[in-house]
C-alpha cells in the first residue's frame, strides 16, 4: 500500500526536510492554512489590552483561533451558491433558458 509513497524526513525541530515527500506536502498545506486563518483574525493596529502591555500576554484568542472564529459558518453559504448554481445549469441542460 505505501509502494511509490516518499514519507520523507524530519530535522531535529521536527519539520520535514525533503521537498515533494509526503510529510513536506502536508506541513506545507497546515502551514498555508494556519497563515490564511492568522491573516483573517489579525488585529489591523496589534494592538493589546492593559494586561497585555503590562504582562506582554493579554490571554486573548490567537490571530488563528479569531480567522477560523470569523469563517466558521462561510462554509455552508459556499455550498448553498454551489447548490444554487448546479440548479440553474440543470433548468440549462432541460433547455429551460432563463
């Protein structure tokens, strides 16, 4: 089952070190996720709260956890336009031209 499936290796931090395996391509995946998620919950000023500043963590939700937070319910309008969508080229196929 795992014949032509490159695993790769990892460093001494963990990471895969062999582009085009296996464990590259996935940590390359989470990586860009994670960067996507981060870049939607980050705060424009970085700004933080009076306990932040004076303790240098504020115990808020991370860049990530608020990108996720924000998208959360995205996923099921995409798949109500994709439905919407798939209808119309149906009544298209049947020949029914709106």
């Amino acid at each position: 089952m795992t014949k032509g499936i490159e695993f790769g290796k990892i460093d001494d931090s963990g990471k895969p070190i062999e582009e085009g395996t296996l464990l590259f391509k996935i940590s390359s995946t989470i990586g860009m996720i994670n960067a996507v998620f981060a870049d939607i919950g980050k705060t424009k000023d970085g700004s933080k709260s009076i306990i932040g500043r004076i303790t240098g963590n504020d115990f808020s939700q991370t860049d990530v956890e608020k990108g996720i937070i924000s998208v959360k319910h995205v996923g099921k309008v995409f798949k109500d336009i994709a439905d919407g969508l798939k209808a119309w080229g149906s009544l298209n196929a049947m020949g029914i031209n709106l």
